[in-house]
C-alpha cells in the first residue's frame, strides 16, 4: 500500500465519519468533549475528584456516540472517562442547527 493510497483510505473514513455524525447528531443532548475524544450523548455527569493533592475529573455518560475514525461500533451504552485534562460539555440546542466538527476539533 502507498502512501497516496494510505491517505486516501484515511480521508474517506474521515469523511464516512463526520456523515455519520451528520446523522445522529440530532439524536443527542449533550457534546463531550475530552483531550483524547468527543462524544455526543443524552445524559452527562461531571464529577470533580481528589486524590492528595491531585485534582481529576470523572465523566460519565449515557447513551453516546463517540467520534472514532478507528472503533467499529460507535454507540456505546455507558462511557466512563477518568481525566487530569479539560473537559467540555456544552448542552445542544434543539433547533436543527448542527455544531460544526470541524470548528469543535480544531481548538
């Protein structure tokens, strides 16, 4: 395999993906957003931990979609992340009006 071919494999699963987000987004409530993915979901729970003198959050979500080019089943039941990093959640509107991925990653 080339690596003109490698690209052109990883830009169309790229572009799958971002279709199927156009799809189901709607079916959601809540964007999670972590250093390592991004989740659409229906029901999110942001717990602040300490352990000494560490600082951490615990996520836990419901229902979620999780934007990841290489899993093969992206609806998963219950998703729990344990973080030192940022984490975003932002509530969708209900409206048909679609967070823009693109914008949403490039942070």
């Amino acid at each position: 395999m080339s690596s003109d071919d490698l690209e052109n494999y990883e830009t169309a699963a790229e572009l799958a993906l971002y279709r199927e987000y156009r799809d189901v987004v709607g079916l959601f409530q809540y964007v999670v957003e972590t250093e390592r993915r991004f989740y659409l979901c229906n029901k999110v729970d942001l717990g602040v931990r300490s352990s000494g003198n560490d600082v951490y959050f615990e996520v836990n979500m419901t229902d979620a979609w999780v934007w990841d080019v290489y899993r093969s089943a992206r609806l998963v039941k219950n998703v729990r992340v344990v973080t030192f990093k940022d984490v975003n959640i932002e509530e969708l509107a209900q409206d048909d009006a679609m967070p823009d991925i693109r914008q949403i990653r490039g942070r």
